[in-house]
C-alpha cells in the first residue's frame, strides 16, 4: 500500500477487522490514508448494517449480487457467508462514488465482501491471493471469484500455478505470479562478521531464531522435538518472536522435554526488535508444514527478512520456500514434518561456523535479487492500465486513480 502511494496512487484502505496486536510497524505510520472499518459482526452496528440494506434496493447489479450470494449460501450455509453480505451492503454505501476499482488482499473472506460490493455498485475489482485464503477455499469459489475479477496476482509458483488451474479458459493469465519482494532500505546492513560458535563452549552457546505466529503451519512443535534430539553436550539457545494460539501449548512441550531452560519466548515485537534479534542470532529456522484444515504459508516474508542479515536459513521442502531457499546454497532444507531429519540439519549447523557464514552470505545476495519496487511497479501498471480504459485516457486524472484496498 505504501508503495502505491508513493507511486502517485489515492487510497482508501478498509478493513474487516480492527487491529488487536499492540505493537505497530513502521511501515503503517507512514502510510498517509486512514484506515476505516466494516463491521466485524453485524449485531455490533445494526443501523450502519439497515442503512447498508436500504441503500442497496437501488444498486445497479442487486439482481445479479444477490442470485451470487444465494447460489453462494446454498454451497456454503453458514452464518459468516450472511456476515460477509451484510459488510457489502455497508462497503457499498460508504464507499467514495470516486472510487471506480477496489483491489481485495485474500481471496477467502475479504474478496466475499468486495465481489458483492462491486456487482451492487458495478465497480470492478481485482485481488492478491497469498496463502491460507487459496489453499481453505473450495474450488468452486475460487474459480467463480477469478471469473468475476479483473485480475489478479499471487505470491509464490505453487499458488499461482493452483489459480491458473482454475481460471477462465479464455483467460488462462488473468492471475500473475508477483513475488513480493522486500523494500532493501528498511533494513540495515547485515553484521560485517559473527563469532564463529560451534556448540562446544558452555559460556557461548549458538543462537537460533525463529520468527512466526504460534501456530499449527509454522510447524514449531516439529522444532522443539528436534531440538530435543540434539546431543545433550551442544551448547545453543533459542528464541522465538511471535504470539499465536499454540503458545502456551509450545511452552509446556517444552518443559516436558527438558528444554524450558535453554529457550526465550519473546512474544510479540517491534520490527526494530525483530531485526535487532537476527543480528544478534546465528542461524534462522521455521519448519513450515501443512497447518489445520489445509492451511499452509506460501513464502513467508520473514524467511528474506532474516536473510538480509545473511543468517543461513533452516526451512522445509514446503510451499513457497524452495522457491526461495536452494538447499546446500543459501540454507538447508529437510521434508516437513521430518523431525528427525530437522535434528541432523540443526546439529550440522550448530557444529559448523563456515557453512553457517557461507550460507548466509549466499542468502543475503538472493534476497538482493527478489525486487519489491517490481512487484509494486507490475501492480500500479494493472491499475494504470484498467482504470486508463475505463476513462479512456493513457494516464487517468488523479481521482480515477483512488483505489480501494481491503484488508483483512
């Protein structure tokens, strides 16, 4: 979203949730347009919701937005399928006429809400699909909503060749594969040289890191049970950053496996916290895997984020990460799940300083070569584009160019 401000673009940002995390990234104080907010249920604001209704008797497509939605609630009868029309009835209304295009991030829940929303009002939209939102969504919604889109975008080769697998047969490109990228200025130079620990010194112990929600995908149940294999003369430490649902479960893993002693759990931190804890650390490991009920990471971005501190990455053979990390040149790899394989990989790293430092300068230099400012400028040229035909102009004025973006 910054980036398309920078790149000449008006946003609107709405949200389907307020924020609950306490601490706040940089990234969002500099964004200059405010943040507004659906409601997140219905009986929380029942007039916003029958003043959405009311106004919606008059949209252009309600015949249409509503032979979707109940064709929708026949394969899907649940009461967050209702939510999700009564939050475009109320996007619909509040929405700036000026905005003639919204761009939905997740293809699940949010772009429920904004396909109903631009069939009432007859905008177009397009959408970033990522992760959970393609791989816990049923085929038959995802190819309906790729149908109805403008376009789209996705962030890793496995998803993008799934939504290519269900996308129009006249349109088999609606969908781009556009890695996200990092902005390289957010984040500082990497540490010119780090202590080469082996394992063997009881006062210098070799820290791994490990940064990630608590939960079922990021497959750290996996890691404490490895850590726990390790030979019990090796000398390590390891933090983790995050919160999540499984944290107080992790934490009693733990001390059943006599590790409690030997781990920090930092919880949820600040970006400058974050970086200053991979500095510090001397090798980076998330043994993603599939999670509940499908629901899997793509390339999660904390993976390049540690890599710009040239650690040497410890991951699986799993979704988007091979695409990423090339086993034996920029960090190792292990299938997901094998926990006995991630115990071989770690010790082999514990032991060894210079396939550390060689990996993790190999890391730092891949992460060089995945543009964030390529990705921002494909999107802005999709934009630029769409809303240029829609008025007929090669550079539309700077109201037609007021995108809306949704976020979870």
């Amino acid at each position: 979203m910054l980036g398309l401000e920078r790149a000449g673009f008006r946003l609107q940002i709405w949200a389907l949730r307020r924020p609950t995390d306490k601490a706040v990234h940089p990234l969002n104080r500099a964004i200059r347009a405010p943040a507004r907010y659906l409601p997140e249920y219905l009986y929380e604001e029942p007039l916003r919701v029958l003043r959405g209704a009311w106004a919606a008797r008059n949209a252009p497509g309600l015949a249409r937005a509503l032979e979707t939605f109940w064709h929708d609630l026949l394969r899907d009868p649940t009461p967050n399928r209702m939510r999700r029309l009564g939050q475009a009835f109320v996007f619909a209304r509040e929405l700036d006429p000026a905005v003639r295009h919204v761009h939905v991030h997740y293809l699940h829940t949010p772009a429920s809400v904004v396909r109903y929303a631009c069939l009432l009002t007859g905008r177009t939209f397009s959408f970033s699909a990522h992760a959970k939102d393609i791989w816990t969504t049923g085929d038959w919604e995802k190819r309906e909503k790729i149908a109805d889109a403008a376009w789209g975008t996705t962030c890793t080769r496995q998803g993008w060749d799934e939504l290519r697998r269900l996308s129009p047969a006249d349109a088999p490109d609606r969908v781009s594969l556009i890695y996200h990228g990092l902005d390289l200025s957010r984040f500082p130079a990497p540490p010119a040289t780090r202590p080469a620990r082996t394992g063997a010194e009881p006062g210098d112990p070799v820290r791994i890191l490990s940064v990630g929600r608590a939960v079922a995908k990021k497959g750290y149940g996996d890691l404490l049970d490895a850590l726990a294999r390790l030979p019990a003369e090796l000398n390590w430490r390891f933090v983790h950053i995050g919160s999540g649902e499984l944290k107080d479960a992790l934490r009693q893993q733990a001390e059943r496996l006599g590790l409690a002693d030997r781990i920090t759990w930092m919880g949820g931190q600040a970006q400058d916290a974050v970086i200053t804890a991979m500095q510090e650390a001397d090798l980076f490991v998330l043994p993603c895997k599939e999670g509940d009920k499908g629901d899997r990471d793509g390339l999660p971005n904390v993976i390049m984020e540690a890599s710009t501190q040239a650690l040497p990455i410890l991951s699986t053979a799993f979704a988007g990460v091979p695409e990423f990390v090339d086993g034996g040149v920029n960090g190792l790899l292990v299938p997901p799940g094998d926990r006995a394989g991630l115990a071989r990989a770690l010790e082999r790293l514990i032991l060894d300083a210079a396939l550390r430092e060689r990996l993790g300068q190999a890391a730092a230099a891949r992460v060089r070569a995945f543009s964030f400012e390529a990705g921002v400028g494909a999107i802005a040229h999709q934009l630029d584009s769409l809303l240029g035909r829609a008025t007929g102009e090669e550079t539309p004025p700077a109201p037609a160019r007021a995108i809306e973006a949704l976020a979870p």
